[in-house]
C-alpha cells in the first residue's frame, strides 16, 4: 500500500472509531507499528488528528478533510458517478458547479465530452464554479466558458465562500447546478460540514432550474452539520451501485429520480 492511500486508510479508521490504536492498525493495514507511528506524527502535523500515547484521536478537522487527502477514497465511484451527471447536462447549458473530489470528476468528465468539442464554435457550455481547482483545471479547455465566484478560499476544499461570492451568484440564472454534498438524507436533504459552503450551495440550488446531487453511497443516509436544502428541492440523485435498494426505494419514494453509475 503507497503511503497516501495509507494516510487515507487511517483517516477512514479514525473517522469510522474515533480512536485508534498504533498496534491494531498496523495489523489491519499489514504494515509494521514504526510506519504506523510515523503516518501518525504526520498527520497530527497536519492537524487531522490529535497524537496520544499508543495511538491517536480525532479532532474536529478529521471529518473536514483537505481536498488532497481524499482524492484516492472511492476514486472508481466518483469517476463513474461524474460520468454520469456530466451525461444531464446539454450542450449550451449554464451549469453551477460547487466544489469536492465528485464534482471534480464531473468537471473533467464535462472537459472530455466529444459532443461538446466541435472545432471552430464558440464555449458550448458555461461552467459557474466557486472551486479554484475546477476553474484551473478547465479553464484550458475552448469548448467551456468558465465563470468563478468571488469569495474567500478554504484549503480544505479550494471553495470559495462568503458575501463576496453570494453577490456574484445573486446576479446569475443557472440551467443546472450539479451538487457534491457532505451527506444527504431523506429527513434532512443535502447537508455539508461548513455552514459558509452549505450557505453558497444553498444560493446555487435557489438560481438552478435542475437541481442534481452527487454523493457515493458512504454518504447517503448520513448527516452533516449544515443543511444545504431540503430533498423536496432536489430532483437528481447521482451514485454509485452500492447504494441499497431499500436507500434507493426510499429517496424514490420521495420523487427523486435517482441515477446509479
């Protein structure tokens, strides 16, 4: 196992437990306790955990994880589900993208449409992102017009938040938005961790006239700190085949169309 998909497997441990013991996570993850020590003391540097004698404990930030550290987490899922939602969106479209390691996936997915890249037309679609590494990583690509938010940036998830971007959204009227959420819940709808990213997610969904949520299914009948919208305001669910039929049935039940890739 390489060292980043290592860090990822501890962070999924502590998140999962909430403690962690040095010995039994070496034993889980077949490495020896010195490796173990080592990843510990680097991720504690990083303030994703907190170090104790024999182990570690989560902190706050463990369930807020910078965009790096979980790129590799269900990275199949995600490209699957990105190909998917990148599928709803029609050429000429005006689409609100939020940031995260799905919607990145639905970015370049968009970025690699053949239908999109007819030579010697102006953009065939505008892409509205408050995401400083989507706007980058398309912003190359002819066939994408690219619109970014102000705001101010979290290193967490290279969003941009606060007034300054709710007043360029304000001003705008998107055909679509496609959504990556922290958790979604039929009681709760769309939640995220961070209220300032829940709030410019939640002025998104109001300027959309579609309204899609990405989320792989360790994410569905969960909840979040700080609820985006209600699901009566969603209308697509997007994720992946190990979603349950009895989660699917239910968010059906609740006129959700919902989409597994």
């Amino acid at each position: 196992m390489k060292r980043h998909e290592r860090l990822n497997a501890i962070l999924d441990l502590l998140a999962t437990g909430g403690t962690l013991d040095v010995d039994d996570v070496a034993q889980e993850l077949s490495a020896s306790a010195a490796t173990i020590r080592r990843d510990l003391d680097h991720l504690a540097q990083q303030q994703l955990l907190t170090r104790t004698h024999g182990g570690a404990v989560a902190n706050a930030t463990s369930y807020d994880l910078p965009l790096r550290y979980k790129t590799a987490r269900r990275a199949g899922e995600k490209q699957r589900i990105g190909a998917a939602a990148a599928a709803l969106v029609p050429a000429g479209a005006v689409v609100g993208l939020n940031g995260g390691t799905t919607t990145t996936e639905v970015a370049r997915a968009l970025a690699i449409r053949a239908d999109l890249q007819t030579e010697g037309t102006d953009a065939q679609i505008t892409l509205v992102t408050n995401a400083l590494n989507i706007a980058a990583e398309l912003t190359v690509r002819p066939h994408v017009k690219i619109v970014v938010t102000g705001g101010v940036a979290r290193p967490q998830s290279y969003e941009l938040t606060g007034s300054l971007a709710n007043g360029v959204l304000e001003q705008l009227a998107l055909d679509i938005v496609v959504l990556g959420v922290d958790a979604v819940n039929v009681d709760l709808g769309a939640s995220a961790h961070h209220e300032g990213e829940a709030t410019i997610n939640r002025l998104m969904v109001s300027r959309a006239e579609l309204v899609v949520v990405v989320a792989d299914s360790s994410k569905l009948d969960r909840r979040a700190f700080a609820r985006i919208c209600p699901l009566s305001e969603v209308d697509v669910l997007v994720t992946d085949t190990a979603a349950s039929a009895e989660t699917v049935q239910a968010f059906e039940a609740a006129r959700i169309k919902v989409i597994r890739a």
